[in-house]
C-alpha cells in the first residue's frame, strides 16, 4: 500500500505504509551497517562531521560495526533520523532506519 501525499502541483511523495507507521513511533533508530566499502577513516570522519561524535566515540563506533556488523548512531523521531541517514548514505554510508 502507497500513501502519497502532495507537496506542489509538480512534487508528490510517496510514503509506504511501513515508512508512515514507523514516523508515528516516538522513537526510531538510525543504524550503521559493515561494508566491505567504506575505510575506518571515512566512517570515523562522517561520524564526527555530521553527528558530532568525539574522535574517539566515533572510533568506538567504528569498531563495533566491524565486529558486530551494525551499530545504533542515532535515535530520534523519524524525521531526525532519516534527515541523518540521507546525509549519511550521501556519503556513501550503509545506513538504515530501524
């Protein structure tokens, strides 16, 4: 099922009924996946430039997706968190809303 919702006459957004759902929830999570891509640095670097993690939070971060293969970043309300994981996943980022 798609809800749309209209911006202007020549934008429309759609919506899945999952993604409508989950922005009613008073919490979402923002999570940071492993990928055979992406460099510690890089991660660390996105980590402190757009969230304002310390160096050291984000390195800890870093090494908790290379172990564990996902880590929580972020939680919020779902407009928060998916305006931070666009910027993320812009950068190149495995990111996901849970």
């Amino acid at each position: 099922m798609k809800i749309h919702f209209a911006g202007t006459e020549t934008e429309t957004e759609t919506f899945s009924l999952e993604e409508v759902l989950s922005s009613l929830k008073i919490s979402n999570k923002l999570i940071l996946w492993n990928d055979e891509v992406n460099t510690f640095e890089h991660v660390i670097y996105c980590l402190v430039k757009y969230l304002d993690y310390s160096e050291n939070q984000a390195e800890r971060i870093a090494q908790t997706v290379h172990t564990k293969g996902k880590c929580a970043i972020l939680e919020g309300s779902f407009t928060e968190v998916e305006v931070y994981r666009k910027i993320l996943q812009q950068q190149g980022l495995t990111v996901s809303i849970e």
